[in-house]
C-alpha cells in the first residue's frame, strides 16, 4: 500500500514538474521571439518636428516651407539613383555615406526621386525663408530646445506635442540591412493642427511686415481695442532664425523685440495729460497763450513752435501738440493725478503674454520724482524719465477708443490638438478707467489730428481715424553729433466706432507725422476690408 502510495506521489510531482517546465519554456520562447523580432530591424531616424504655431485662424505660421529627405539604404541600384539625381557638388559626401553600408538621410532638391531602397520623405523647415512674426514666435538653441518667443514658453508641449518619421529596414542575422527587402515608415506627425494658436492674424501680420519693410529701426503693434488681443506686431532689423550666428554682434540688435521693448514716447502721453485733466474737471475749452515757451524752476521749456501757437484750447493744443501747453496744465493739475491714471492704464508694468514670456515694463517716474518741477514739466509732454513701449502706448489708445476700459494685451489664444481648440481663460471683468464724455472729447481732437495736421501723410482711404504724432527726444547723439528723435504715430481706426489701435514707431525717425504716419496709414487701409460699414 505504501509502495503505491509512493509511486502515485512520483507521477504526481513528475506530472507538476513537468508543467512548471512548459510554462518557463513558452515565457522564455516569447521572449526570445520578442528579442528576435526587435533584432530583425533597423530603425533610421528621419526628421523631428515640433508642434506648431498657429494664427487666430489656425494658419500656420511655422512649418510651412516644404523640404524633401530621402532615406537611403546602400546597394547598387539606390546608389544609382541617386547620383543619376544630385548634382555634382553633392556626389562626393553621397558616395563617402554609400561606403558607410548603413541607411542615411540627405536632403534633396525636389521629390522626384525613385528608386529601389530609396524612400523620399516631405518634411519641413521650421522657418521659412521670409518668416512671419519671427520676433514674437522667437527661435531654437542648439539642443531644439525653445531659447525665445513661443518657442521658450511652450518648448515642453511643442515638444511633446510634435511628431517624427522613422524607416525601419529589415537585417540579416550580423544586423546588417537587407537591400531589396521593403523597408516600414513610421509617421507619428499629426494630420491636424496641433500646438499653440495665438491672437495674431497672419494675413494682418504679413501686411504689417510689408509696411514695415523698408524701416531700418522701429515697431509696429495692431491691438484690438476691446479684447486688448495682439493682432499684429512687428521689429525691425528682422532676423532669419535660420543663421542666428550672423547677429551675435550686430550693433544693430536685430534680436531685439522692439514692440516689447521700451522707449521714450515723447508728445503721445499729452493724451494721457489732458485725460487727467477732463477727468478732474478741467474742460477742453481752457485756454492758454503759447509765446513758445515756458518756465519752470528756472528751466526753459521750449514748444515745437520757437515763435508761439498764441491762444490755444485744450483741444487745439492736442493738435497743434503745444509742450508749452501742457507744461503748464501739468502746473495747474499736479502730476500725481496723470501718474495713477497712466499706472491704470499700464504704464511701467510689463504684461505676462505666457509663461516667462512678457513684454518690458517701462518706467513710470516715482512720485517722488515728478515732485521736482522740471521732471513734472517733462513728464507733461513724455520726456523726462517717462519710457513705454508700444504694446503700453497700443492700451492707452484702446482705452480711449473703447469708451476707457481698461485693456490687458493678449498674445496667446489658447491651444489646440488635432485640430480641437481650447482657451485659455481670459474672463476678466471690465473696469471702466475713463468717462465715455472723456474719451469722446478725446477722439474728436485725435481725428483732428488726422484731418487738419497730418491728413495727407495718414489719413486712410476709407473709414477716417484718430491719432497723435509724437517726436521723441533721447538726448543720444548720432555719429554725425545729431541728437536721435524716435518718431510716433499713435491711433485708433476707424474714426466712428473705433476698431483697431495702430501705434508706430520709427527709431530715430524725427517727424512722427512724416515717418511713422504713413505706416499707420497703410496698415488702416489693410484694415479697411474688414469694416462693417466703411465710408
């Protein structure tokens, strides 16, 4: 009984051990075939792209010039090919990368070439040859990591966001790839739109940078008045962020964002004065004799008119932009007053676009400061230690041609994968800065500017507009010894129901009227289609 008992325990662990075994050998089997199968390919990686960057409209505005890649795998017929294709000057580097015996990538003229063991792959620059917004959208560090723009405060999601192509080729069992055999692409690159959307319009952005083509030095900002949205927005020197090591040591500064940047605004801040002044009570019919100049503490303050306007209203000296005026209302009015109203509408506070993506702060004179009568003087008419940038001089134009709310500038929409858009939250409440009679008072004078001073410089073709010239002083010479004078065109459009806040700037363009007008103007009348109603 024993003996059977024993023998019946036998079979019973031989029959377990035998299982035991089965099951190790199929898991192991599986995995040899897994390993073997990995063994049996060869991957070439083709091209990397980042996710894109989109307009308001989801146009693109990167990855949009075309560049073809041919992945070639060594044999007599794709070698063939392909110095049947290229041209002498390339035949050289392809036949020392034939030698290799490994799969390579080179870039090609066109798509047309075929051939055995040659697959043609269409990829994309990143920028194209006259990019768009090349400021704004920023560019890449060695590693493709974003180093400015959009580029750097998104880089993580255009990273991951973005898509490659590999081709994997079949191998022999000394991993070698096998000529003839069908190679595999692997394409991860989404059909849709995917990466960051911003407030830029690119057919506005495209006529902003022509406008813009033939100024060496300057901005250009179109911001929508109610949304504060960036609508377009342009510095020059332009660079190509194609060959950035040709601008390291440009004294020009081409990397510089000029939109973003700060400057001395001259006579567009008398706007920002007479505001302070209607809003504590002052009325536009207070008058004032200009004989050309006034004094403060001691210091001669001179009008642009050496021989004096004479008698002038509030409103005729916004448009005769009369220093001597303001200086004096300045006096009248205490520039702490003008100092909170300037600090509500934006000045000397730099806006966050996105994550550490912001624009200058400028400088706003302390209190302390503007209590010294010739800094106060200064500050009546933009000068002085008063420095802004366009973007901030694009806000106090939309709060006046809002009706005086207050506007935050926008840049970034939102985002978007394959093709689906999500917003960013922007629900802010409306704060009203400004009466409306205020305001009203003040577009009729800046559409008298426009009319009466300026109008054959900047006076769109339909639609009318309101604006303020300025001449700003740097106390910065030229190599010639001649002081530099950025020049300002700063104003809203159209003249009814105002749209659009235009703000140009010309470095060391003198005339505001006569060199940053005309930029308002043809961007206006880019505009002009996008009217309702034009006149």
């Amino acid at each position: 009984m024993n003996k059977r008992l024993l023998c019946a325990y036998v079979i019973l662990l031989g029959l377990l051990f035998s299982m035991a075994f089965r099951v190790y050998y199929l898991s192991i089997s599986d995995s040899f075939a897994q390993a073997a199968q990995s063994q049996q390919t060869y991957t070439l990686d083709v091209v990397q792209e980042r996710a894109g960057i989109y307009d308001t409209n989801l146009q693109p505005l990167v990855n949009t010039q075309k560049k073809y890649l041919a992945a070639v795998l060594p044999s007599q017929l794709s070698t063939q090919a392909l110095m049947e294709f290229v041209g002498e000057d390339q035949k050289a580097d392809l036949l020392e990368a034939v030698q290799q015996q490994y799969p390579f990538v080179t870039e090609l003229d066109s798509p047309d070439l075929y051939g055995t063991d040659i697959d043609v792959i269409i990829a994309h620059d990143r920028y194209g040859v006259n990019q768009l917004a090349s400021h704004i959208i920023g560019h890449l560090d060695g590693d493709g990591n974003g180093a400015t723009g959009i580029e750097k405060a998104f880089n993580d999601l255009l990273k991951e966001q973005g898509g490659s192509v590999q081709v994997q080729y079949t191998v022999d069992a000394l991993r070698q790839p096998i000529p003839g055999k069908p190679s595999r692409i692997v394409d991860t690159r989404h059909n849709q739109a995917t990466g960051v959307v911003l407030t830029l319009d690119k057919e506005l952005q495209q006529a902003a940078e022509d406008t813009m083509s033939t100024v060496k030095a300057g901005a250009l900002v179109v911001m929508d008045c109610e949304t504060g949205e960036i609508l377009a927005s342009v510095s020059r020197p332009n660079f190509d962020a194609n060959n950035l090591a040709q601008y390291l040591d440009d004294e020009t500064s081409p990397l510089v964002n000029r939109a973003f940047s700060e400057f001395a605004v001259g006579s567009t801040f008398k706007l920002m004065v007479a505001a302070a002044a209607l809003e504590n009570g002052v009325p536009m019919s207070q008058t004032y004799t200009c004989t050309g100049y006034r004094m403060v503490d001691g210091v001669q303050f001179n009008c642009n008119n050496l021989a004096g306007h004479g008698t002038l209203t509030m409103h005729e000296a916004i448009v005769q932009s009369c220093n001597a005026y303001f200086v004096g209302l300045m006096g009248d009015l205490g520039p702490n007053s003008v100092r909170r109203l300037a600090d509500l509408v934006g000045f000397g506070k730099s806006t966050l676009l996105a994550q550490d993506y912001a624009t200058g702060s400028g400088i706003l004179p302390t209190e302390a400061q503007l209590a010294e009568g010739p800094e106060a003087a200064n500050f009546s008419f933009g000068q002085g230690k008063l420095m802004a940038t366009p973007v901030q001089v694009a806000q106090m134009i939309s709060t006046i041609a809002n009706g005086g709310y207050q506007v935050t500038p926008r840049l970034v929409k939102g985002t978007v994968a394959d093709g689906e858009l999500t917003l960013t939250d922007e629900d802010t409440p409306k704060i009203r800065i400004l009466s409306e009679d205020t305001c009203s008072q003040l577009q009729d004078a800046m559409i008298d500017v426009v009319e009466t001073q300026v109008a054959h410089r900047v006076k769109p073709e339909v639609g009318g507009a309101g604006g303020k010239t300025a001449s700003a002083q740097t106390g910065v010479k030229d190599e010639n010894g001649e002081e530099i004078v950025h020049g300002w065109f700063a104003g809203f459009y159209p003249a009814e129901n105002p749209q659009y806040a235009i703000v140009a700037l010309v470095e060391n363009g003198q005339m505001g009227g006569s060199s940053a007008g005309p930029l308002f103007r043809d961007v206006a009348n880019a505009l002009a289609g996008r009217l309702e109603n034009p006149d």
